[in-house]
C-alpha cells in the first residue's frame, strides 16, 4: 500500500479556507534535531508544551510581515 501524496498548494492559499479552532488541542511532527534542542535548552521546571508555545510565539514576534505582493 502506497501513502498518498500530500496536494501541492500555494502557501497563501494553503489554509485559506482551514477553520482553527484556537480552544483546540493540535498535534504537529518535529524533526528529532529540532526536538533534541528544545530539550537541551527547556528551562527547568517548565513542561515541554508551554516551552515550545514559547518559542513559537518568540518567533512569530521576530518574524517580519510578509510584503504585499502584486
């Protein structure tokens, strides 16, 4: 049995029309690498989903806004 590959989308359009429950509880896959330095760097005493919610929210804080395109 072969996986199905995944549709090739425009990243703006790719959850253009997702509905995000924001109270929702999601799951996503992080490469091992990544999952190794977010333990190595966890401060201790905080739990691993409230640190990578940091980081994340860290990260969208730095990133710039995407530039509009014509």
């Amino acid at each position: 049995m072969q996986a199905q590959s995944m549709p090739t989308l425009d990243p703006n359009e790719a959850y253009a029309a997702e509905k995000i429950d924001l109270n929702g509880e999601y799951r996503v896959l992080v490469d091992p690498r990544v999952l190794r330095e977010c333990h190595r760097k966890m401060p201790i005493g905080q739990s691993r989903t409230s640190w990578v919610n940091q980081l994340l929210q860290d990260a969208i804080a730095q990133k710039p806004e995407a530039l509009a395109r014509d």
